[in-house]
C-alpha cells in the first residue's frame, strides 16, 4: 500500500478510493529525523519523528521552542516518503502542536494503513477526536508551572481510549498537587490506562517527583525524556 492515500472516506469504509486525494495545503516541517523515542510507554524503541513546525501556546519551559517558526514546506507525499526512506513501524508526530495541521490526519491515517504503529504527542489545547481511532493519543495536560493551565480541551476526554496517555509535565510541588487533583476531578483512571508525570528537565530533580510518587502511594508512571540522558540535551534529531 505503500506510496497509496486514504481519504476521510477511504478510511471508513476500509478501501482506497484514490491514488492522491485533493491536498489542500502544504505541510510545514522543522525536521524528520530516526532516534531512540524518549519518552511515554514506548520510550527506548526506534522512532521516526515528524516534527511540524507551529505553536500557539508558550509554556515557560519548552524545550523545542526552534519549532515554533521557520521549517520546510513539503507535500504530505514527501513526508511520506522521507518516513518510508528512514524505515521503522514506530512513527511520532510532534511539535510545535502538530494538530495545527490538519494534513496529518489523513496523513496518519495512510500510515495506520500501512500497518504502522502511530503516535501523536499534543499540548491537550486541540481537539484530538478526527484522528484516526488507532493513532495512540498522548495528550497533555498543562500544569500552571507551565503558563497554559487554561489552554486544556476537555472535549478531549470524551474521546481518549484505555490505549490513550496523559501527560503532565512537573515543574514543582504545586504542578505536582494540581496533576493529583485534576485526576481525581476529571476521573482519569477510568478513561486511560497511563498517567506520566514528567519532571521538567533540569528544573525538577527526578528523584525528587519519584520521592513525592512514593510518599502518597501515586498510580502513575514517572516519565524520564530517555534521549537528554543518551545524548546532550540540547541535541536537536535526535
């Protein structure tokens, strides 16, 4: 099926209805890249990432904040070959917000039908109900350590699977106490099968956030970004 597209319609109904559906625009992307994913369940497997370039949110302590402009425009055939190019069954979109691109639906959706495991990490601000229900939605949840607590789509929990992560990335105790809360409020444990709780890198000691975990018999699973201890955090492609 390589090299073949599905429409919203195609992938429905399960059959190919086009050799090349009508794209409408083209994608905008900082890099594409193979390396060891870093982080959620699937962290130490081989990944290919798509990072797309955009974001309308600006928390403090981003660490790509190089996708937030510039990027190269390609076709979502291009990127689609340059995904095959690097080879693997493991595919992340990220960002940026790669859901400010709607081209990576269908894009998702072709890579799903090739058999490929499909990942897209997303801030929680858009709705990540028109993805493909085989796409694993990593979703998070922005703590006020972050600047854009205010930003969560909580449509989105309407529509996440056991099969679905959340996120809440940690600066300090306070995000500590507002992901605990917003769990019990918002009735996670029923909804997904994985909570992260990340600490952000350099500014929460790992320990420390496993410490907290600990101390109140916490369900959830501490995330560690895998690829800042492999290579120097600052690394970019990897």
């Amino acid at each position: 099926m390589r090299g073949r597209f599905l429409t919203t319609r195609g992938r429905l109904s399960g059959k190919i209805v086009s050799e090349r559906p009508p794209w409408q625009f083209l994608m905008v992307v900082t890099e594409i890249f193979k390396s060891i994913q870093g982080e959620s369940t699937y962290a130490g497997l081989p990944c290919v990432f798509v990072r797309l370039t955009g974001c309308n949110l600006r928390c403090h302590w981003c660490d790509t904040a190089y996708a937030f402009y510039g990027g190269e425009h390609l076709t979502p055939e291009e990127v689609l070959a340059r995904i095959h190019a690097l080879g693997g069954n493991l595919v992340e979109f990220t960002g940026g917000e790669p859901l400010l691109q709607k081209e990576v639906i269908p894009l998702s959706a072709q890579l799903v039908a090739e058999g490929r495991r499909v990942l897209i990490e997303t801030s929680g601000e858009r709705y990540v109900g028109e993805l493909p229900r085989e796409v694993v939605k990593i979703v998070d949840v922005k703590c006020p350590g972050s600047g854009e607590s205010e930003s969560f789509c909580y449509d989105n929990l309407e529509v996440l699977e056991r099969k679905d992560q959340i996120k809440f990335v940690i600066l300090d105790e306070n995000d500590y106490r507002y992901a605990c809360a917003f769990i019990g409020q918002h009735r996670l444990r029923e909804r997904v099968d994985e909570l992260i709780f990340s600490p952000v890198f350099g500014q929460l000691h790992p320990r420390t956030l496993a410490e907290w975990i600990l101390r109140d018999g916490l369900e959830v699973r501490l995330g560690l970004q895998l690829h800042k201890f492999i290579w120097e955090p600052d690394v970019r492609g990897v």
